[in-house]
C-alpha cells in the first residue's frame, strides 16, 4: 500500500498522485468518470482536485460540472471520509473574482454541487492582485472557522502575494495556506522553479503540480508530423515540433525504456523528485489511462536519471 503524504502544515493526509477533476463532464461523461473514480480509489488513491469553473469553456456548459459529477459519485459511493476533495474559487462565469463576498458565494455553490457539508482543500484559482490579501484571507478563515473548509491553498499567484498572505496569516492568527497549486512540468519549469518554489520550501507548505503531463505531450503520444486525436492537440503541437520538447522526449524515452515503463510514469516520476512536490496533479478521461500514472511511486529514478531529464529541458 502506497504510503501518504501529509500537506503542508496541515492535517490532510493524500496520496502522492492526485487526480484531475478537470476532463469530468467534458470529455469523460458522468458514467466514465465514475469508472475512472473507482479506479484511483481501488487503487488506493484518494486525492480528487476539481475547480468551480470546470468546464465552463464549453459551449452550453455552466460550470460546475465536473464538481457536480464528483458529487453524485460520492454519494453513491457512501465515502466522503475517505476522499480528500479540493476546489477552487475565482473562475466560474458566476462567481468571478476573489472578494470576501464571492468567496463565500461560490464555496456554497461548491457545496452544493460536490454535495457535502465541507471542502476539505479550497484555492484562489487565480490571485487578483486588486483585491487586499487582507480580505481574501479572511473570507477563507471565516469558512474556516464555519466547518465549510478544512484548509486552504493558493494557485497562479506571484511570490509577493503570497508572501504577503501568509505574513498576514501569521500576524492576525488566520487560517493559513497550506498547499501552492503551480503549473510545472518537464516543459515549463520557469512558471514555478526559482522564487515561488524557494518560497514554498521555506514556509514550509506542499506543491501541487498542475499541467503535471502537459496537456498530454509528456505521455509521448504527441511526435513530430503525429496527428491525434484529442481536444488539447492544439494547445500541445507547439511542443511537439520545439528543439526542446524533442529533446525532452529523447530523454524520456530512453529513462523510460531503462525502466521498462511509460513515458508518462517517468515524466511524472521526475516531478515526484522535485523539492517540495508532494502530489502531482494528472487526469485520465479513460480508465485505460490511469494505470501510466498511477504506479509514478512505484518508480525510483536515480539521480543521474534525473540529472539527464533536467538537462534535456533546460
């Protein structure tokens, strides 16, 4: 059984992969995403990361559907103790932004929705620098103290502000984050690497890897003068044809086949050996494709391993 991970400073216990809420209702439909649900908790996971506005991008949706569907899953499971949901507040077309006020409407719309009385991680999904951390922060600790939310995170947020927040945690006596979600991977590693990262570590909180594949290049399926199939294609071809993404396939692909493992093991494998990485976030719109991602504890790169996948995405 594998082992799990305490987040930050608090007392969330969650398995070392946590499982993208974000394909539910858009491109797995409710009977799928409850067959991939199943098959990351029988496999001993238990971390779920969902957002409000998931997935408000499509067209006649609303937002909230993936929520939604995570709802009817653990109510006809009966394990809501079992399972640690996080979501996030800012992005859904209703509840835009991160004042006191739509704080605290939008958390009890995600109640509604995942059906239960308690979130148990809550993030900004994405800082709004004109709003006073001073009134963000305590928004969440008023949700805090009212049962709705265990704990708190942060997501897309400078270094300053986040600073700023846990300074100001700390002085008033508030709740406190305890999880930064930043988007990093082999192929983005300025977007947290250097003062996010250095600041996470001294505070003591866990990162949250989003975009932990990249949007599905990293699993290999995405080659030069390769079309496929899927609705982030686009979004990734840019990678596929880059100097850089071919020399990070290179190298994963021979760590890979020293492994006898898929690519994406070894993509997600290198996050798990980043500091202060506890989980990285990856989702499966298909129950075919979970097994890739979830043995990533299972496997030990060496630290030359490592070295070579570092330097190929320099």
């Amino acid at each position: 059984m594998t082992s799990l991970r305490t987040l930050g400073s608090s007392d969330l216990e969650v398995f070392p992969l946590c499982l993208g809420g974000n394909v539910f209702g858009w491109t797995a439909d409710e009977e799928t995403s409850f067959a991939v649900l199943d098959a990351y908790t029988e496999a001993g996971g238990n971390f779920i990361d969902t957002a409000d506005s998931y997935s408000a991008w499509i067209q006649g949706h609303k937002g909230g559907e993936s929520e939604t569907i995570i709802g009817k899953w653990v109510k006809a499971r009966g394990n809501r103790d079992r399972v640690v949901i996080a979501t996030k507040v800012s992005q859904h077309p209703e509840f835009q932004g991160l004042s006191a006020a739509n704080i605290k409407a939008a958390a009890d719309a995600s109640l509604r929705r995942l059906d239960t009385d308690h979130i148990d991680l809550y993030y900004t999904h994405f800082d709004k620098p004109e709003i006073p951390v001073e009134e963000i922060i305590g928004a969440l600790d008023e949700l805090v103290k009212a049962g709705k939310v265990r704990q708190i995170g942060a997501s897309n947020i400078s270094p300053e502000r986040l600073q700023a927040s846990l300074d100001f945690s700390d002085r008033e006596g508030l709740a406190r984050y305890v999880a930064l979600q930043p988007h990093y991977n082999l192929v983005s590693r300025d977007t947290y690497e250097g003062p996010l990262q250095d600041l996470v570590a001294k505070e003591g909180l866990s990162a949250v890897s989003y975009f932990s594949l990249a949007s599905g290049f990293l699993t290999g399926k995405y080659r030069p003068g390769t079309k496929v199939d899927s609705a982030r294609a686009s979004r990734v071809q840019e990678y596929a044809e880059s100097e850089r993404g071919q020399k990070v396939l290179a190298a994963l692909d021979e760590v890979a086949a020293a492994h006898d493992a898929p690519v994406a093991r070894v993509a997600l494998a290198w996050l798990a050996a980043q500091p202060t990485i506890t989980a990285p976030i990856a989702s499966a719109r298909t129950v075919d494709q979970l097994p890739a991602l979830l043995d990533v504890v299972g496997l030990k790169l060496t630290p030359e391993e490592v070295q070579k996948l570092t330097d190929a995405s320099a």
